[in-house]
C-alpha cells in the first residue's frame, strides 16, 4: 500500500476517534458540573487543562462560561482539535481515498460533516447539552457499524485500526484526568456521595457504567474503576484493550507490508517499539501501582508514549518523500 493511503486511513480513524472523545469530554465536564455544587457551575477550565489548550482559548475567549467552552471545542474553526474541524478533516482524509471506502461510510460521514456546519451555541442549549452528544455519539456509533459491516479486512482496514485504537487509548487517559482537574469542593469530600456520584457520571460518560457493573457490581470504587478503565482487557475503551488491539493490527501491517517498506529487522516491534512496551506496562501494571505513584503522571504518561507511538507509525509506514 502507498504510504500516502496509509496515512489517510490512520489520520481518516484518528480525526473520527477525535471527535468522538472530545463529545465524550464534554459530556463528562457538564455531567460532573450537574452533579457538584451550586458554585460550581463556571468550573469548565478542566478541559482546557487535560487538552493542554489554554493559549489558543485566551487568545479568542474572555470568559469561561458554559457557552464559551462549549463553542470552543465544539465548532470553533480557530481550534483545529474542535469537533467540527475533526470531522471536517475526517471527511478530507476519506474523501483521498474515496476508492478504498465503501459508499456506506461516505454516506456516513458525508452526514455528519452537513450537520456540523449548521451547529451553532444556540442549537446546542435549546437541544439540551445532553442530548446533542448523545445524538452525536449515535452519528459515530453509526460510522463505526458501517465500517465494521462493509470494509474489507484487509491492510487498509488495518491502517484504520492503528489510528482509531492509537486514538482511543489517548482519550481514555484524559477522561480520567478530568475527574483529577475537577475539583471536590474541599478534602474532606473524598470518597463521599458526591465523588462517588462524579466517578459514576464519568463512567457513564464514556458508555461504561453497565460495563462496570457487570464486572464489579453495584458498587462504586475509585481504585476499581481506574482499574477498569487503564487495564482492563475486555472492554473496548480501556486503555489496555486498545493498545492491544493495536499491536495486533501491528503485527497484521508487519507481516503483509511489501519488501519496500519493511525495515531492516524482522521482528515488527522494532518499527513501533513503543506499542509494544506499552502494551507490556499495561498488562503488568494495576490500579493500586498507578495510583500509587499519582494517577496524574501515570495516565500523562500513557499519553507521552500515545505521541511517540504516532510519530514511529508515521516514520515507518507513512512517510514518503
């Protein structure tokens, strides 16, 4: 396969995963928001804390209010991480290669890239913030079906693999992180009825909460649902499960990638080392360690490797001159 189609296809996967994420943040902020005080109801800095966005919003927005947040980051073209701009790229990657997509995905994603353009703030609150992500998560729940019904198994659909699975374990982290920026309001509220109820809404957040239940049952822990949700090996937004699913598709690109593209070394951990050892640290790792050492650094650790992973993808398959 061309390194050019490659990489449309990660990036097509990466920006679609994106997008989903950044609806799933924003749910989980005003969900936790609903759930804490009275006071409380400004306290939307965390997400520009766990996206590392603070610059670009300064240099376009006054205020941190509900409205301007939600502007931000869901169809402000000045953010390039915006919902809107994921999907608008989305559609750009897919549309290069148009003849490796079925014409159900393109439909698709034709869809909601028209929606997007007539989203505004307005049409957000009169919907209700709730219900516009979870009719936004249905749109993405419907590419997923079509992709998963209609594409080939086959290297391109592997491409698309690295990028939504690459994505998905990056995002997992800064679901978690929010919880961590979303302050309490004092120490003594620590294990209470209202963290419990704000590690609830993140689960519920990420379409985790029956997920959890089944494994653990009814009962809320902060340290069982980190461990859930980093580690755990069958449920397809934990950390552990996509990085997995990554080396696997790895390992497929690997073994039927044509002599000019492969690398010196045999072994397919040598192009994408990083996965690997990745995949490795999060089987042998648990919840009880991770928090030990600070869940913060931990998960901003994930996401340090989710960088460099990306850029050893590009260098070995995507690169072209």
């Amino acid at each position: 396969m061309l390194k050019r189609i490659s990489g449309n296809l990660f990036w097509l996967a990466r920006y679609l995963e994106r997008a989903e994420w950044r609806a799933r943040l924003l749910d989980v902020n005003y969900r936790l928001l609903v759930e804490n005080s009275a006071e409380a109801k400004d306290e939307w800095w965390p997400l520009l804390a766990v996206t590392g966005e603070w610059d670009l919003y300064a240099e376009h927005y006054a205020n941190y209010d509900e409205r301007s947040i939600l502007g931000f980051f869901t169809f402000d073209p000045h953010n390039l991480s915006s919902i809107a701009s994921c999907i608008e790229y989305a559609r750009e990657n897919c549309r290069a290669v148009r003849n490796r997509i079925s014409s159900e995905v393109w439909l698709e994603i034709n869809m909601l890239h028209l929606e997007a353009k007539q989203w505004s703030s307005e049409r957000m609150l009169s919907r209700g913030v709730v219900l516009f992500f979870a009719e936004l998560r249905e749109r993405f729940y419907g590419i997923a079906g079509a992709m998963q019904s209609t594409l080939p198994r086959d290297t391109g659909y592997d491409f698309l693999s690295l990028g939504r699975w690459l994505e998905a374990a990056e995002n997992v982290t800064r679901l978690l992180d929010t919880k961590y920026h979303f302050l309490l309001p004092s120490p003594a509220d620590v294990g209470s009825s209202l963290d419990i109820s704000q590690w609830a809404a993140l689960l519920r957040s990420a379409s985790a909460l029956e997920a959890y239940r089944n494994a653990y049952g009814n009962s809320i822990s902060v340290e069982r649902i980190v461990e859930f949700m980093l580690f755990d090996a069958a449920f397809p937004r934990a950390a552990r499960f996509c990085v997995e699913r990554l080396e696997t598709a790895l390992n497929r690109i690997a073994s039927a990638c044509p002599v000019e593209l492969r690398a010196a070394e045999e072994n397919p951990t040598a192009k994408v080392p990083t996965a690997y050892a990745l995949g490795n640290r999060l089987r042998a790792g648990n919840a009880s360690a991770a928090m030990a050492g600070g869940l913060h650094e931990y998960v901003l650790e994930i996401q340090a490797d989710c960088a460099t992973i990306s850029d050893e993808i590009y260098t070995a398959y995507c690169k072209y001159e």
